[in-house]
C-alpha cells in the first residue's frame, strides 16, 4: 500500500508504481491513474475517484481506523543513517499565526487541487513533513518507545528504504515535550499544509455550530528534529541558449568567476557550480567579492545562480512559470542531467550545491520566502501509512 507522495511522481511514473497492485496507495494520491490518459488534471471525476477509491480501502479492513485518539513515530532509514519523527496532528490556527513557519511561496492552482482533494476525501490523506530544533528529552523518549517492537516493518523495492512505526505509549509525555518547543517549519509540504488550513477555514464557516473541537481544525503532520534531516540539491536544466552558441554562453559565464573543465562538477561547497554544456562538464566558482552573504536569501545557490545566469544570460523570468526551465531533485543524480542533455530534450544544466537546514529556518525565522525549488529533502515520507480523517 505504501506509495511515494503524489507531487514527486508523474502520471506514466505512477502507473507503473502502480500496475498490477490495486492496493497501491496512488490510486488515491494520484487516482488519475484509474482514469483514461489525457484526462485534465483537476477533473472533477479524479477527486470522486480518489475519495471512492479511499472509501473502499477503509470498508474493505485494507485501512483500519484506530479506536481512540494515537500518536506514532516513523523512522526512515536510507544509507545507514535514520531520522524519527512523530506522527499526529498540528492545529490550523498555528499555520495561519506562523507558529508553523514557512519558506516557499505556494501556487494558487496547486492549493486549489490540493484543498478540493482534503474536502472531497474529508480527510488529509498525506502527511505534512515539519521539523523543528531537536531537544534532548525528546530523543530519550523515541529511544525508550523504539525498545518495543515496531507496527510495521518493511524496506521500499524501489529505493531501498527502510520504514518503522510505533504506536506511541506515552502520548501525554509527548504532548508535554512539544509544549516547550516554540516553533515547526514546514520542510516539505508547503501546498499540502496551506490546503489543509483552507479546508478547515472553509469546514469552518459552513458549519454553524463550529466549537473548535472538530477533527477539521487538525491536519497531519510528521515532525522531525532538523538535526537529523538531510537535503539533498534541487539542480537545474534549461531546454534551450536563448539563441546563444555554446562559445558565446562559456564566455559570459567566465566573468563571474573562475570557469574551468572539469570530470569532478558535484559542487562541493556553496557559490560553486557545476555546469554541463555541449557533453562537458564545467566547474564555475563565483567571485566571492560579489556575494552577498550576509542576506540569508540572496547568498543561496539557487538566487545566486538566478540573478547571475539564468536571468540575465539565458532569459529565464519568473522561475515559478517559466516553461524553458525544469528541476531535477539531487536524487537522480548527476547523469540525469547529462541524458536530459545528451538526448536533446535540454540545452544546458547547472548542479548546485544543496542548502542547510540552518539556512531554510533562518530565512523561515526572517518571513522571507526561498527561490522555487531550493530543498530536496530525503528519504520522502511514504503515503497510505497514515490518514487523518475530518470528522
């Protein structure tokens, strides 16, 4: 039943995810997979399929509903290193008073998909991933809970990762150790919790009786604490020069810093670029006089690489619309950028090197709002271990 998120797969992907298992947990993330090819993707028939496709799974015992109130804790374990989080629910009221800070600006046809999905199931069907500044206490009481013996227990074929989950013990320890935590910031999941405050200010003003007791003033999350995470880069492709040669690219690039070939181009520190153009690989280091690395947005890789190339040497206006422009997430690798070169589909790439967890909540700390695609965070939340239904 465990299945990627809907936003890190397309449809062909989930298809084959999804082919010969109809207890795939895409067929209510991604239910367009159930529907003919070339459907639009905010038919109305893809949100009555997902939530018919999620009744059927909670009628038939494939999804069991818990008899009370539970919090869990989800490890994920990928090249020998694990993250624990606890699994429950956050309250919409502090996504809206930024007790729940944000660092990416969300896109109004993405909120609107994801709002009617929440209302049409009348659940939250994929977690929201968070993080905040990790306590002590709070390792010794995963340490302690993690003695037992796991839910569930299973390795993903596709990536090799490693899932457990525990049904909490003692909640109210854990209830009484996040009250001294001050804040979450959303890590991934920026349209998933915006969605999720708009269904449940909407739930809210239809229901006359509102008390602010309803399970449609919760959504779920997984907190994780910041030290245990790991970003990984979200690199760049562009499909064409903008009626530029090669040459005249290389030579532009060569004022900002130092340009060389290289058969090493993982950028291993910030402000270094990896570039591959016409099948070789380039290493540019920016000038260090002019970064501004005293302003947590406009020193990112991704700002820099913005404001330096991609707008004023390829063309590229607003990332979040652009069409000459794709990401490609660290995970892929560096010959993902290469076959998507190499085969013609684009012209040019750029590796970048991956941000902090320290530099996401400073500029979330700043009310500021990152470049698209900055953060890649991995190993990805599985969806179908959780649900949180709205009433």
């Amino acid at each position: 039943m465990a299945a990627p998120p809907y936003d890190v797969v397309d449809r062909a992907e989930a298809v084959a995810l999804a082919h010969g298992n109809p207890f795939s947990f895409l067929h209510v993330g991604r239910s367009d997979i159930d529907l003919p090819e070339g459907v639009d993707q905010y038919d109305e028939r893809i949100y009555l399929k997902a939530r018919d496709n999620l009744k059927a799974f909670m009628l038939d015992g494939t999804l069991i509903q818990e008899r009370e109130p539970s919090l869990y804790l989800y490890e994920l374990t990928m090249f020998n290193r694990s993250q624990i989080g606890l699994v429950g629910c956050v309250h919409i009221d502090d996504y809206e008073q930024d007790v729940i800070k944000k660092h990416e600006r969300t896109r109004k046809d993405k909120e609107d998909d994801r709002t009617k999905h929440v209302l049409v199931l009348n659940a939250n069907a994929e977690p929201v991933f968070l993080t905040y500044h990790g306590q002590p206490f709070l390792d010794r009481l995963n340490a302690a809970e993690t003695r037992a013996k796991s839910l569930y227990d299973f390795t993903s074929s596709t990536d090799g990762v490693r899932h457990r989950v525990w049904r909490v013990k003692n909640a109210e320890a854990y209830l009484d150790a996040f009250r001294r935590v001050s804040c979450a910031y959303v890590a991934d999941g920026h349209h998933r919790s915006a969605s999720a405050w708009r269904a449940g200010q909407e739930r809210r003003a239809s229901n006359p009786r509102h008390s602010g007791l309803e399970e449609y003033n919760w959504f779920l999350a997984v907190l994780f604490p910041a030290s245990q995470l790991k970003i990984l880069p979200y690199n760049r492709v562009v499909r064409d020069l903008g009626g530029r040669s090669p040459g005249d690219i290389l030579e532009q690039l060569a004022t900002l810093g130092t340009l060389v070939k290289t058969e090493s181009p993982e950028p291993e520190r910030p402000w270094v670029f990896g570039i591959y153009l016409a099948g070789q690989w380039y290493r540019l280091e920016l000038d260090p006089i002019t970064v501004l690395d005293n302003d947590p947005i406009k020193s990112l890789d991704a700002e820099l690489l913005y404001d330096r190339v991609l707008n004023p040497i390829l063309g590229i206006g607003d990332l979040r619309a652009h069409k000459r422009i794709d990401f490609v997430g660290g995970i892929r690798g560096l010959k993902e950028l290469e076959r998507r070169v190499d085969s013609g589909e684009m012209a040019i790439a750029f590796a970048l090197h991956p941000v902090s967890i320290e530099q996401v909540m400073a500029v979330s700390d700043g009310g500021g709002i990152m470049p698209p695609k900055t953060t890649w965070f991995e190993p990805k939340l599985k969806s179908g271990l959780f649900v949180h239904t709205l009433d």
